[in-house]
C-alpha cells in the first residue's frame, strides 16, 4: 500500500509543477503567478478542491502523443471566499501555453455543470493563447461546448472573468458572455485576431496592448468592467466583489453585520448640489455617504464617466447604484452612458439585486454622431432595462430630470417604488431659458420680457412641487436624510411581488 500512496503523491507533485520549473520561472519574471498561485490568493487558505488534475489530451497529430502533461494547462476545482462555496478553473500558461484541447474544455464544461446544479458562482482566470491547433475541430467543438453552458448559466449564477495574460482567439468569447470581465494592466489583452493577422489583412501595424490592452478594453470598447496593476490586486478585488453577490438567481442577498447606523443624518449633503444650477458637482460623494462605511465598488469606472455604476451596502445588505455625474458632460445620457447603465440594471435584476438611482440629467446628448451612432437605439435599452426590472427601484432626484431622460431615469412611470426628490429637483421638458424662447417667440427678442418669462417658468415647472402634486414623487425630501430614507425603503420593499407576463424571453434593442 505504501508504494501506492508514494506514486499518488509524486503524480500529484508533477501534476502541481505544471510545465515544469523553467516555465513557472518564465511566467514569475512576467510579473505573473502561476494558475494555482492565483486560486490560492483567490478563495480561502487550505478550501481548494481540486478536480481533473491527471486529467491528459488524447491527441495524437504532429507528434502530440509524446507530449502529455497532467492537467492538461487548466485547473479546476472549487472552494470557499470566506465561506461561500465558488467554482473556479485557471488556465496555466506553463502548460502548452494554456491553449484550449479537447479534455482541456471537457474539464471546463464539467465545472460549469457542477456550478449550475449546485447554484453556485464560477470564476474564470484567463491566460491562454486559443485553441489548440494541433486538435483543429476538437477543440473547437470544446469552445462550443463552454459557450453554449455561459449562454445557459447567464442569469442564474453568477459568471466572472478575470484576465491575466493572453486572451486571444475563441478564449475572448467565453469571457464576453459572463456578467463581468476584469483584466490586469500591461499583462493581459483581449483580441479575436492579433497584430500579425491585422498587419496582413488591413495592413495596420499595432502592438498587443494598442489593439487589446486593458487600457482600450475599459475605456474605449467597454469590455472590461476594470483593470488592476497586478494579479494579487485583481483576486483580492474578486473576493471583494463575490462577497456582494448573490449565490445564484433564487439565492437570498448576502448580508453581514454593519456598526453604520441606517438613520446616519450627513448634513453636508445639504449644501452638495450648488446654487448655480450649471456648476458641477461630484456624485460619487452622495453615494459614499449614502452607503455602509463609504464602500462601493463601481463597475466601469474608466467607460461611460457621465454615469456611475456599481455595488454598495444598505444595513449590511447588497444594493445597487446607478447616477448621473454632473462632474462629466454634466451628467447627459449619450450612447455609451445607455449602454453601460442598462447592462448594469438588467444584471441587478437578474440577480435579485436592488437599485437605487440618483438622477440630475439634462436630457440627452445632441449631435450627428450620437444619432448616426444609434443614440435612439442605446436609449431604449436603459428604458427597457429599468421598465422590465421587477426588483425594488428606489429613485432620487438631486437637481435635473429633463425631457425624456427623466423617464428613462427610474421614473415612477417606469414602476418606480419609491421616488424621492431634493428640494433643488427641476423635473421639466427642458430647461427654463430654452423652453421660454420655445414658447414666448412673439417677445421679439425683448430681454426684459424673456427674463420675466423665465422666471415664471421657473416657478411653475422646475419645481419638484409640481410632479408631487401629481403623485410623480412620493416625497421631498431633505438631502441629510437621504440615507434614512433609502434604508427605510429598502426596508419595506424586501417583501415586493411583481412579475412580468409571461413570455419565452424578451426582444431587447440590441
């Protein structure tokens, strides 16, 4: 029996070398740990089980059957982040260089069934160069097999990605059809076809960061939801962000004990908005006064900055945020902001997650190239995506909501729970000087006359009085109590029953 045990044990220590010593050195001089370094900083200390570690490709063109490696360059198991069970598989680079074969994907596919039946979250950590072209079709047919199980996962357990290196080929669309991507900087890209292959076809000379490095993937495609200087920065961030969510789709909300009062009053919150109804002013500090301990992890911080997203706690409870920043094109909704919202929104209701939004919008954004560019289109996808959410929708009004970007915003029309305004809320068509010019063109350019004009409007429509005499807001609110009130509204609405017709699934604008 001994010889047993000593032979399981010397597989195992093989198996764990990967490629062997010189490519884990190869790797570290990259400034990148290796596939199983990265899931011991990700899941808990000693929780890792793994599964397939002896598992070996069958292929046998061009000389492959001399070369088998135990693991076959991923590693899959599972594990606990601070004692919730997580399925996770890291593709090692050691290993003919983390390419995808047949019994590469069967491993993959095997952990995502078992996240499914168990509803629990999957993470992927990326590094890898594509397929495996000595396989041709077989691994091809692995691809198919891992994408069509993101395809059936969506919306039922959480799908994370996490890009650490290379990520070329077929490996970038496993990843786009998870619920977030996150990438290293200067370590990792994402391509479909790489330089050399742009150079040939379009003739265009670019390097791997230029063509797909997380600067372009978080700021200029929206791929990335964020990038990090390095990979311990990115699985402590992962942990982070597993802690917010929600096991699967019929899961209750993570909650943890939280010293913050949910009656905390933040008078300065008073005095945020500006009298000047034109000067900017940061959002991003209302919704760190507004949840547990200033914490909030944003989503798409470097996309989009003229809207904010992202995950907070409310009495020790997942929320989350959308917000108009005023701080960027005064806070419009274009294309990009549509598009990076509605995302967000459609994940939070998959997931049970509630929201809360924040509005000072002043329509959207004019011009040739937002209307060429689809803006109609990527409009209706934040309107579809906060009038089909069935979550508790919890909306305050800071300064603007006009024309039919205050619809869009969570309005009540949109099934909005509870729809709080500041007292400095304008809730109008437009704004005052451009609605007076509209309406009182017989003045004939008299200045007198216009500003008396406007100051009438003023009064009358951009006023939050005006829409809660109409039932449009529930309430107005003081600013300092804002964090109250959210709270006590979260509070009553964990009991909400609404469903939508039903139907096979909806038809979104894409």
């Amino acid at each position: 029996m001994k010889h047993i045990l000593e032979e399981l044990e010397a597989r195992r220590a093989g198996a764990r070398l990967g490629g062997g010593e010189k490519r884990i050195a190869a790797q570290h001089a990259k400034s990148k740990l290796t596939a199983r370094e990265r899931i011991e900083i990700l899941l808990d200390e000693g929780s890792f089980e793994e599964f397939g570690m002896f598992v070996q490709h069958r292929a046998i063109d061009f000389g492959m059957e001399k070369t088998k490696i135990a693991g076959d360059g991923v590693v899959t198991g599972w594990g606990t982040v601070n004692g919730r069970p997580i399925f996770v598989f890291a593709k090692d680079f050691t290993v003919f260089g983390g390419s995808l074969s047949e019994a590469h994907a069967e491993k993959i596919t095997k952990l995502q069934d078992m996240a499914l039946k168990n509803g629990a979250p999957i993470i992927g950590l990326f590094d890898a160069g594509g397929a495996r072209i000595q396989e041709g079709v077989a691994a091809l047919g692995g691809y198919g097999e891992v994408f069509q199980r993101n395809v059936l996962a969506s919306g039922v357990i959480p799908q994370i990605s996490v890009i650490m290196g290379p990520c070329a080929g077929g490996d970038v669309y496993s990843p786009a059809m998870t619920d977030f991507i996150f990438m290293v900087r200067h370590s990792s890209y994402m391509f479909v076809t790489g330089p050399d292959v742009v150079k040939t076809v379009t003739n265009e000379t670019v390097t791997a960061e230029e063509l797909g490095g997380a600067s372009v993937h978080t700021t200029r495609s929206s791929i990335a939801d964020g990038a990090y200087d390095n990979d311990v920065e990115a699985l402590v961030a992962m942990r982070r962000l597993v802690d917010l969510l929600p096991m699967n789709n019929r899961a209750p909300l993570p909650e943890i004990e939280t010293d913050d009062p949910a009656d905390r009053i933040e008078m300065s919150l008073d005095t945020l908005v500006p009298d000047n109804a034109n000067k900017p002013y940061d959002i991003k500090e209302l919704i760190l006064k507004v949840v547990d301990e200033a914490d909030f992890f944003e989503i798409q911080a470097a996309f989009a900055k003229n809207i904010v997203t992202g995950l907070g706690r409310i009495e020790g409870r997942t929320v989350g945020f959308v917000a108009n920043q005023p701080m960027v094109l005064a806070g419009v909704l274009d294309s990009d902001a549509s598009r990076k919202a509605a995302r967000f929104v459609r994940f939070c209701d998959a997931f049970s997650i509630p929201l809360v939004t924040f509005v000072d919008v002043p329509g959207f954004l004019p011009g040739t190239a937002q209307e060429y560019g689809g803006l109609i289109k990527h409009g209706a996808k934040l309107l579809f995506a906060y009038g089909e959410a069935t979550v508790p929708k919890i909306t305050v009004i800071t300064r603007k909501a006009y024309g039919g970007a205050y619809d869009v915003m969570a309005s009540k029309h949109l099934r909005g729970d509870i729809n709080y305004a500041w007292p400095s809320a304008q809730i109008a068509v437009m704004g005052a000087k451009g609605a007076v010019e509209i309406i009182f063109r017989a003045t004939n350019g008299d200045a007198d006359a216009l500003a008396a004009r406007t100051r009438e409007y003023e009064d009358r429509f951009l006023s939050p009085f005006v829409a809660a005499e109409r039932g449009y807001i529930d309430e107005v609110i003081m600013p300092h109590s804002t964090r109250r009130r959210i709270a006590a509204a979260l509070r009553l609405l964990r009991g909400k029953s609404l469903e939508n017709p039903w139907k096979k699934h909806d038809n979104i604008p894409l």
